[in-house]
C-alpha cells in the first residue's frame, strides 16, 4: 500500500511513502499501540526536510482514502538508499476527511 504524509496546513505532500504496513502492538504500548512501517525514495518529496518536524502532529493519508494523525518516530536509510521509518499513530486511522 501507499501513502502521503503532510504537513500541517500545507496542500503539498511533505513525504511520497512507497510502501507502509499497519502494525499493532498487543503488550505494553497502551497510549498509542498503531505503527506505520514506511520505505520511500521521496522522503523529502516538497521543499521542507521532513526529519525537522518529527515533533509535530502530520497527517498520512493512505491511497485507500484512509487518514490518520502520525508522528514520525524513527527514520534511517537501508542499503539501497532508500528512507525507511517508523510512525507512530496518535488516536485511531479513520475515513477520509477530505475531498
């Protein structure tokens, strides 16, 4: 599955994600157990360096019309180059909200 990762108030995507998976935690992760997995070539899709805003509330919407609130929680590069990381989701991944 794909997905894009927004910014704040911003109508362009700050990230283009290749390839997410859905993990939920079932131990201790009780305040937010979802995590996105994500591989990307497009990590910096926009003019912003995504990595900076770690500590802000983004926005992933999947291509299945799925929205959901995300931090970015860890991100590092693999062999080939490509940007792989981790989001954590804040409250639950919901419907579309937007047109």
């Amino acid at each position: 599955m794909k997905a894009m990762l927004y910014l704040p108030g911003k109508e362009e995507p700050a990230a283009v994600l290749d390839e997410v998976a859905i993990v939920t935690f079932n131990d201790n992760h009780k305040a937010s157990p979802v995590r996105i997995s994500f591989k990307t070539r497009k990590f910096n899709a926009g003019n912003t360096m995504t990595e900076l805003h770690r500590h802000e509330k983004m926005q992933i919407r999947f291509e299945d019309g799925r929205v959901a609130d995300v931090l970015l929680q860890h991100s590092s590069l693999d062999m080939e180059g490509n940007t792989i990381g981790v989001l954590r989701v804040l409250g639950e991944i919901g419907e579309a909200a937007y047109a």
